[in-house]
C-alpha cells in the first residue's frame, strides 16, 4: 500500500524557516478551527485536527525538527522511485565509500523519530524494516500526546469537564480546574500513546480561554464597564454589577468622572492552583445621560448650567 508523505510545513502553513513562536501560532489558529468541539461529527475536521497534531509533533520538536528536515525534503522523489533502485541515497550513507542503502535499526530510527515509530511509516516505507528485525526490540515509554482543549471564561471560572477521545485510545473524562488560562498546560498521566512493552506516555492539555463580549480578562484580575445615571455619578450612590457568576453591588462615590475604575476586591478569576485565593473586578464607569427631559428638568439644567458659566 503506498505511503502519503505529509509536508508538515505544508500542513501548518508556515515557510521552512519559521520560527518556534510563528509554528506555535499557526498550530493554535488550526487546531481551533478544526477542534471536534467545534466541528462535531465532521469526520473531515477530525481528520484535519490529527493531521495539524502531527505536523506540530515534529515541528515544534527542536530534536525532530533538523531530522525532519533532512530526511524529509526527497519523500515525493523517493515515493516515485520506489525499490527500482533509480534514487540516490549516497547523501543518507552512514559513510564515505558505503554503496547501496543504509539500513538502520530500531535503535537508529528512535534515535532519528523518538521512542515510538515515525509517523507515516516513513523509514519502514523507505528502509525496510529487515535491518530492525534482525535486533531484539527493547521496552520503551509511549510518546507524549498534545491535546487542545478550548474552554469559555464562565467554564474556566467555575472549572468544567470534557470528554476526550484520541487515535487508538479510549474515551476518557477529565476535569479542567478553575482559574486556567490560555497557554495553561495539564497533564493526565499514562494517557498517551502506548508504550512498547513499557509506560504509556502522557496526555498533555493546552487550554485555550475564548474571549469574553463583558469581561476582559489581565491575568486574575477581571475588567468590565458598567453605566450608571447621571444623577448617581453626580450625587454618589449603589449600581448593580453582574459577575461572572451572579451579582454584586458596587458604591459610587459623589462626583465620580467617566472613565474612573473602581475595584471589587476578590470578584476576579480563580488562582489556578491556588484554592479560595481570586483576582479582583476593575469596573470602569460610564455615565448614561438623561433623555426625553420635561420643560420643568430643562429648565432646572439651565438653571445648573448658570451657576457654573465657566463650564459652558
């Protein structure tokens, strides 16, 4: 059966020379487009959303980038040259002087692909797989899966579950903690790929926190702007001021300006792993303006406004 070779920069949409932050960036824009939560039952975004893991495997790798890059660039002239003998291999000889192919074992292709076989069968495909045979295999850890996970605000402040399903595993439950952020990395350990005869890898989660339409949030803390009447900007008084979860009032001191923040102490995010301990809720005040006056308010303003004629 032939072989897809894959081209990982390709798959990503990154020039060969990337860097670590540009490949990051790429691999977080796809993986939220093609996420399974986002596309459910669309087996084609699930198949995209491997592929993308794949590609960010090995790219983000700083050992298995250079061998990629070595060995990779010939994959589409070896796959059409085949067993026919008509490539040159002489640059992948393990010496000067060497002919014919260089056969390497399972310890070599660990070496070059890390402790589970490469991905797309490529050196089985290409070197035979006589030369790891002829070797006694050895136990070895499973390889470490990324899994992204996307979260709301609300679920990353109260904490969530999701159920989680990867290539050749089970369907497991795990529970996102409160307070994590974008960037925030959890481990579920021996949920990665199956070792050979050895530990399973583990199961990495890279939380993503989608942005919220009331709140913006700067670490633990929370931002939000609430409207208040002009006579209670003026005068002082309470507002009320919806949190993320529930409701909280909020004293407006006498000639408050708009634009001022004021804080709620403790209203913010949850401190990831750090139980009972929150962020604070900056409130910046807007002022809603009176409409519709009667005859009796305008002249009351006027009034006002003769008082303080430097203002006009």
């Amino acid at each position: 059966m032939a072989v897809e070779y894959k081209d990982y920069y390709e798959v990503l949409g990154v020039p060969k020379d990337a860097d670590e932050k540009a490949i990051k960036a790429a691999y977080r824009k796809l993986a939220r487009k093609f996420h399974p939560d986002v596309n459910p039952n669309k087996a084609e975004a699930e198949s995209k959303f491997k592929e993308i893991n794949e590609a960010y495997e090995v790219l983000s790798d700083k050992e298995k980038r250079p061998k990629y890059d070595r060995f990779g660039k010939d994959w589409q002239r070896a796959q059409q040259a085949g067993q026919a003998g008509d490539f040159d291999w002489s640059q992948y000889q393990a010496g000067p002087g060497q002919g014919g192919r260089t056969r390497y074992s399972n310890e070599d292709l660990q070496d070059l692909f890390g402790e589970e076989a490469p991905f797309s069968d490529l050196f089985t495909h290409l070197f035979g797989a006589e030369g790891a045979r002829a070797e006694p295999q050895r136990a070895t850890r499973g390889r470490d899966i990324e899994q992204p996970v996307i979260v709301t605000l609300a679920e990353a402040f109260k904490g969530t579950v999701r159920r989680l399903k990867h290539a050749g595993g089970p369907t497991i439950e795990v529970k996102i903690p409160p307070g994590v952020e974008t960037g925030s990395r959890m481990r579920v350990k021996g949920q990665g790929m199956a070792g050979r005869r050895g530990q399973a890898g583990d199961l990495w989660l890279v939380i993503t926190v989608e942005e919220d339409a009331r709140f913006v949030r700067k670490g633990n803390d929370l931002h939000t702007r609430v409207q208040v009447p002009l006579y209670t900007a003026v005068l002082g008084g309470d507002v009320t001021v919806s949190l993320l979860e529930g409701k909280a009032r909020l004293r407006i001191p006498a000639e408050t300006q708009v634009g001022n923040e004021l804080r709620l102490k403790g209203q913010g995010m949850p401190v990831y792993g750090d139980v009972g301990t929150r962020g604070d809720l900056f409130v910046t005040i807007e002022v809603r303006l009176p409409a519709t006056l009667t005859e009796k308010e305008r002249a009351l303003f006027q009034e006002l406004a003769g008082m303080r004629p430097e203002e006009k």
